[in-house]
C-alpha cells in the first residue's frame, strides 16, 4: 500500500480505485452458491483465523493481508441476502445503501458538530423530517437523532421520557440533581416479551430492574390492556409513580404489536409517556397493503425505528423520533470546544445536542438515498412481499398435522414447533427442533432461528429477505420434516 488515505494526489486516487475494484470482486467472487453459510462448527472457524500475530513486527503489505483475508474470512461470513439466511431481524444491505456506506467511511464524517459534518448535518436534519412526517408526527414540533441501534433508540427515549416525567409532573430536575427518594417509585409498563433493552436502560438510569413492570400478553402475544390497567392502580395504591408505558410494534420473536390506541389513552389519563419500540414494526409503514396496521404510532410520545432491520441497511442504522423535539433539551450540555451556544444562533447545527453518542456516523445517507432511489411503490412491494411471505407460511405450516404455529404473524416472523404424529413426548420434541436447526447450519448452510414459547423449544423464520418464494418455503417445510425424522 503506497498511500496512506485518498487524497487529490493521482496514484493514491488510482490506488483507491484499485482498491475498491479489488474488494469488490473479491466479495462478489464470494457469493458461490445460494446457501447461507459455508458450515464450518466453532472449533473449525478458531483453527482458521489462529495466526500467529495480527501485529507483526513488520507489515506483511495489502497483498498479503487480502490473501489471507480471501482465504480465511470471506468464505465463511454468512452471505446474509441468501433466501437461506432468516434466523433474527438481521437482513441484507440493499445495493444502494452498500455503496453509501462506501461513500460514508470514506469521507468519515462526525456527525457530533456541524464543522464535522456540513452537508451530513443537513441530510441527517432533512431526513429526520421527512421520518417525522411519515409516522404521523407535526413536523413544526417533532424531532428526532439517528442512534447506533434499537437498544440505543430505547435508552434515549426512557431517558428523556424519565426527565421529562421528573420535570413537568414532578417537578424535579433529574439530570441536575440526580436520583432522589421520589425516583425508587418510579415504574414503566411493558409487556412480558419485550425487548431487554427496557430492563437494561432502566439499569443504566439508575432505576434498576425493579422499575420495569412487565404485563402479561394474550394468546395473540400482544400486551393485555386489561392487566396493564389493573398494574398501574395497584402500583399508585401502593405509593409507586407510573411515568412511561412502552408498546412494543413487533415483538422480536413473534412481530406481535401491541394496541397503541389503548396504550395512549391510558398513558394521557395518567399523565404517562408512551413509547413505541418499533426496531422491528416500523417498516410496515411502508407497505400500502399492511401500513393501518402501525398507525398508531403517530400517537406515541417517541418512536424507536431501525433501519437495519425490515429497512434492509447495513448495520448501524436506527433513529428515534420525538412528537415534541423540545424534549431533548434533557441531553443537551455545552462544551466550548464543540457545540458552542452561539453556534445555534448562527444557523450552525450540533446534532450532539441531542444525541448520547458524541463521534457518530452518517448513517443517514443510507436513508437518503435508498428511500429516493426505490420510492413509495418500490419500498411498498419489499414490505408486502416479505408480509405476504410470513402468511403464506403460516398457512402452509397450518395445514400440515406434524407442525404447531404459534400465532398468526402480524409482520413477518413465523414461530413454530415441529411435532410430528404427537407420539414423542415434549422433551424429546425439544430436542428434535433444537437438532434440525443445527442440522440446517452445518450441513445445508441454512440459518433459521430458535426460542421458546409456553416454555417449549419453537423454530423460527424471520422472513425480511423479499427474495423469499413460496417455493423455497414449501422446501424448506418438506426439509425440516425429513430431518426431524431422520
Ligand atoms: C432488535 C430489537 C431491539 C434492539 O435493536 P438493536 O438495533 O439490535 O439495538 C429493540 N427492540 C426490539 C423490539 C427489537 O426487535
């Protein structure tokens, strides 16, 4: 490698061209077949990337390093926009979206102080309004930051529910004077299948688990109004203080929503935030089949959105929106080296002001460019078809006397459990669906996911690849027969 960075100097342009031309090819090259992995157990894969030093004393050169980087790792990183590949909420980059990150690390901007990053500040702020738009916000209030993550979206918008909670109703500056005696009494609603990050953040804020009251779900898995009612009076009989209720917009495992129309109206009779965790959810907005499914999102206080899940972006890219942006006064501090106040009233904006990350990436560019490069119609169809995937195979595993569904999917995740002629017993059914889906990994290269439901091991298809046909379902179904009994 002659140059250090891109420059307008000639041979390190052409070396960047190189470069990329090279990479390209190699990562194409790696694409051999359909299949999702290339099967290798733990003990395999450590036996393959040991090396003596990653730091020798001496550099081997680019050469060398991509030798070796074609041999060892592009061969057995899972080709994730394989029809084979559906275990999590974890997809495929759009094309799109890989050549924005190409442009993204290679300008490497900071998104923290507007002298970090000019224009990227101003896609970021224009593609926040546009997401505050179509979730149903007032854009002349609603604001909102990209995040690193779902998780990181969650955190935010505890944070600032649990401050804003702690100042209009309380009258208690939390982010000034810390937790006192009054925040121990503090509780947030969520259902029982929820996402972790609630627990988490509840933690990091100092509220601890115990503030995190999780409501049962029906038999749809979506959370129980009635006992969530029931919660919060006997939590105000008993002293505590309700302050945020979270309604999950596709649950992780099952893509279960939770009734936002009643969250809301019982978080205005109480004075209580609501939070929609929509990591999952929020692209079925884009479906004009499917999109009533999600409107009640456009009446939570903030919404969590991720786009490097349904969205198809590379990881990270996630965004949480505020109905009243002011809200994020909460996170704002002055620094005189960064986000000075009088930048502000010179038209200069500091996304760190709003954001807990300081140095942060572009990841908007990758929403810029991919919502203007499919359009309403294009994006439409991904959503539908991985929706419509989701039925279908619930239909098909409906129909067939050796497979129990769980629920009937509301987005596109499938739970279900192999059971054969009801002639083994539980525990042995366990072990049969835990057996297939590691039979699909190392000797089919096709990843699906596993949980529990009703205390029972479940398999899972995360159907968010639009590649996916009914034929390759129909496959896959007659497959995990043949394995279980086999
Ligand atoms: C994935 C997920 C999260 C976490 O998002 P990350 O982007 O993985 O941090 C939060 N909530 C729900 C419902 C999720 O499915």
């Amino acid at each position: 490698m002659q140059n250090l960075f891109l420059t307008s100097d000639k041979k390190a342009r052409k070396e960047y061209n190189k470069l990329l031309k090279q990479t390209a090819k190699a990562v194409s090259d790696a694409f051999v077949n359909e299949s999702a992995y290339s099967g290798p157990t733990p003990d395999e894969l450590k036996e393959i990337v040991r090396q003596d030093s990653i730091l020798p004393e001496h550099g081997l050169g680019w050469d060398k390093v991509f030798e070796l980087t074609k041999e060892k790792v592009l061969p057995n990183l899972l080709r994730t926009p394989s029809t084979e590949y559906m275990p999590h909420l974890h997809g495929p980059s759009l094309l799109e979206t890989i050549a924005a990150e190409t442009i993204i690390s290679t300008f490497n901007q900071s998104m923290d102080s507007w002298d970090q990053s000019p224009v990227a500040t101003e896609i970021e702020v224009e593609t926040i309004r546009h997401l505050c738009k179509l979730y149903g916000y007032d854009t002349s209030k609603a604001d909102g930051v990209f995040t690193s993550g779902g998780s990181q979206s969650n955190q935010t918008a505890l944070l600032l529910a649990r401050d804003w909670f702690c100042n209009k109703q309380l009258n208690y500056d939390v982010k000034k004077y810390g937790l006192d005696e009054k925040c121990s009494k503090l509780r947030m609603y969520t259902s029982e299948i929820s996402h972790f990050s609630m627990e988490k953040s509840c933690h990091i804020m100092g509220l601890g688990y115990k503030s995190v009251e999780k409501v049962p779900v029906d038999n749809r898995k979506k959370m129980d109004v009635s006992a969530l009612r029931s919660l919060i009076e006997a939590d105000i009989k008993a002293g505590n203080i309700p302050f945020l209720i979270v309604g999950t917009v596709g649950t992780t495992d099952f893509g279960s929503i939770d009734p936002l129309e009643e969250l809301s109206q019982l978080a205005r009779e109480h004075n209580m935030w609501l939070h929609a965790d929509a990591a999952y959810g929020s692209g079925v907005i884009m479906s004009q089949k499917y999109s009533d499914r999600v409107k009640g999102l456009s009446l939570c206080d903030s919404i969590t959105v991720d786009f490097h899940k349904m969205f198809l972006m590379p990881i990270s890219c996630s965004a949480v929106l505020l109905k009243d942006g002011s809200t994020f006064d909460a996170l704002t501090i002055h620094a005189d080296y960064l986000n000075r106040e009088e930048d502000e009233e010179d038209g200069y904006t500091n996304l760190v002001d709003k954001s807990m990350q300081t140095t942060r990436r572009f990841d908007a560019l990758k929403v810029w460019m991919s919502f203007q490069t499919r359009g309403r119609d294009g994006w439409s169809k991904i959503i539908t078809t991985s929706m419509e995937n989701a039925a279908y195979l619930y239909s098909i595993l409906r129909n067939d006397s050796d497979f129990a569904v769980i629920t009937e999917p509301e987005i596109s995740s499938v739970v279900f459990r192999y059971k054969g002629n009801d002639s083994l017993s539980g525990e042995e059914l366990d072990e049969i669906n835990k057996k297939v889906r590691r039979t699909l990994i190392h000797e089919h290269g096709t990843i699906i996911g596993q949980t529990v439901s009703d205390g029972r091991v479940c398999l899972k298809f995360t159907l968010l690849n639009p590649r996916v046909t009914h034929e390759k379902l129909d496959e896959l179904k007659e497959l995990i027969k043949k394995l279980a009994i086999s």
